[in-house]
C-alpha cells in the first residue's frame, strides 16, 4: 500500500502539533483503515457519533489502482456495481448486495432513527428506495409522495 496521499500527509502534519487528532466521517468509508495504515503503533479510540464532517470514499485513482489500465466496459460495470465504498474494493469476495443491505440498514437504524426521530423505517426504507430510482432526473415531488404513499 502506498503509504503517501494528502489525506495521509494532512493526519501526520496535525498530529505533529496536536496531542488528539479526530476523524469523523460516514460509515465504511475507511477511516479505520486509514488510521491503522498511518499510525500502525498508536491507539485509536472510535467515539461513533453523528458528524457533519464526511471522509470522503474512494478516489478514482485510488480505484484505478485497484482495477488497473485504461476504463472498460467491464472496469465501468464493476465501479457502478461496487461503488466507492473502500470494503467493497478490499474485500473482492464480498457480494456488494449483502453490503448494501448491511450498509442500508444500518445507516436507517442508527443514523436516521438517532438524527431524524423516524418513526417507520420501512416507510422511510420505502422512501429511500423511490429517490434511487429517480437518480439523474428532474425531481418531482408531488411523483415522488405519491409513489411513497403520501396523498
């Protein structure tokens, strides 16, 4: 692994002058891998709250390394399908419908549920699911209540 990237740079830098460093982000997103690959001999501590703060998913480049030479039809089907989360690309073997789900719910159990007071995750599932289907498209709202089954 390269053991060089800004994001990388950036923690050694802060953790120079600070005592603490914190890293905040969405879930799966590798922070815990990048802690561990940066500070192989410190302890970490996970204090698992909601952040404004996002670390973002993988890079292109970072997932070109992985995929290899030029973009292809069958390199463009496998980014789509596994996306830029960095377990999907670690962990080839792991189907990336069972990391979907996983990911789904427990972004609606915990996230939502602490942050949105959701009272029916299955509606908000349901929700969820209508938007997805419009991705790269002109919202409607009055379409998108109705298909949920909001009059």
């Amino acid at each position: 692994m390269d053991n060089s990237n800004p994001t990388r740079d950036r923690l050694r830098e802060l953790a120079r002058y600070f005592p603490a460093v914190v890293l905040s982000g969405a879930r799966q997103s590798g922070k815990t891998t990048l802690l561990k690959t940066t500070f192989p001999r410190h302890r970490y501590v996970t204090l698992d709250l909601p952040s404004i703060a996002e670390l973002e998913n993988l890079s292109h480049e970072e997932i070109q390394a992985v995929i290899g030479g030029q973009d292809s039809r069958a390199k463009l089907l496998a980014l789509m399908v596994r996306g830029q989360f960095p377990e999907l690309w670690r962990e080839r073997k792991l189907p990336s419908r069972d990391f979907y789900a996983a990911y789904l719910a427990t972004y609606l159990e915990r996230d939502v549920r602490q942050i949105l007071n959701v009272t029916s995750l299955r509606d908000f599932e349901r929700f969820l699911r209508v938007l997805a289907t419009r991705s790269a498209a002109m919202l409607n709202k009055s379409d998108v209540a109705r298909d949920v089954g909001f009059p």
